[in-house]
C-alpha cells in the first residue's frame, strides 16, 4: 500500500491524538488545556488553524472519541461508517495544495475551517484510505495487557502487536522469559 507524506502526516496526527485520551478514569488527559492543543497543533505542524479557544478544545476532544471508536470497530463496515458520519459532518472540501516546502498535496478541510474539522476531514480521509484498500485491520490497539494505545500497523506482514516494541513488547518478552526460567528452576 502506497502511504503519500501528507497521508502519513494525517495517520501519525490520528494516532497522536486518540493516544492523548486518558486509559482510565485514573490517567490524566493529555490534552488538558488551551495550551496543550497550541502544542499539539505546533508539534504536528497542523496548517490554517487560526486563534485556539475552549470551544476548540471541547471539540478536539469529541472527535478524538469518535477517532477511537473506529479503532475500535469491529469490522471494516462499522469503521466506514464511523469515517462516513465523521468526515460528512466535517464538510469536506478537497483540494490541491503546495504549502512549507511540500510538494502538491490533497487537504479535505474547508478553508477556514476549525481545527477539529480540519483534523475530521484530513485524519479521517487518511483512515478511510485503509478501508478502500482492504487494510482497516491495520487500525490496531496494542496488545500488551496494560497498554492501550492506537498504532497503525505498517509493517509489510501485518504482525506489529504493541505499539512499540522497545517498550511494550519488550517488556512482555522480559516478562515471559522470567516466567519460563522460574518455571524451568521449580
């Protein structure tokens, strides 16, 4: 699957910004102010977003819900359902663009638009490009037991299980050699 620069910018801003909500009601929210969306936006090197307020923040937050939700779906007709709704309330308006030293690119956000409609629009075509090439199983949760968090599994063979191997995968294959060895000892 041919993944463009400005579809993959798309894919690891979606996947940043389901990762910011809390895994429990224990866990600080990422994005918890104004200032953490200023961030966010900055870090992303998300365009055409204007002066940030609450309202954005509120915003941003619902969408990273609904973003969640498709990681979540069961199958890939839920998941094009929920990009659907998503980008159609966004109010999509396609067009070719050559901004900051990039070649020409596709933004699906309307000028003018919010940031939670940008990101609607340009994080929710990137996902729905897995869906039309057959690849939403792609859309993945780490497996590791305390860990959560959304990837997009790029690897050629489809088998990335945790969403970094240095951390969580690490850590379970410690965990798992430990355990042989204890048992081995007994």
């Amino acid at each position: 699957m041919l993944i463009t620069h400005d579809t993959r910018c798309a894919l690891d801003t979606v996947v940043d910004l389901v990762n910011t909500s809390p895994e429990d009601d224990s866990a600080p929210d990422a994005l918890p102010d104004v200032a953490a969306l200023e961030e966010f936006v900055r870090t992303h090197e998300i365009s055409d977003v204007g002066v940030l307020s609450e309202f954005d923040l509120s915003a941003v937050r619902k969408i990273r819900g609904r973003f969640a939700g498709i990681f979540a779906a069961p199958d890939p007709r839920a998941a094009a359902g929920m990009i659907n709704e998503l980008v159609a309330a966004a109010g999509t308006t396609p067009r070719l663009t050559d901004h900051d030293g990039y070649d020409w690119h596709v933004h699906y956000f309307a000028p003018g638009a919010s940031v939670a409609d940008h990101l609607a629009a340009d994080c929710g075509m990137a996902l729905a490009f897995f869906v039309v090439a057959g690849e939403r199983e792609r859309l993945r949760r780490c497996e590791a037991p305390d860990c959560r968090r959304a990837f997009v599994d790029l690897s050629r063979n489809r088998s990335r299980r945790y969403c970094d191997s240095r951390t969580c995968g690490n850590r379970l294959h410690v965990a798992a050699y430990r355990a042989r060895r204890k048992e081995a000892a007994s």
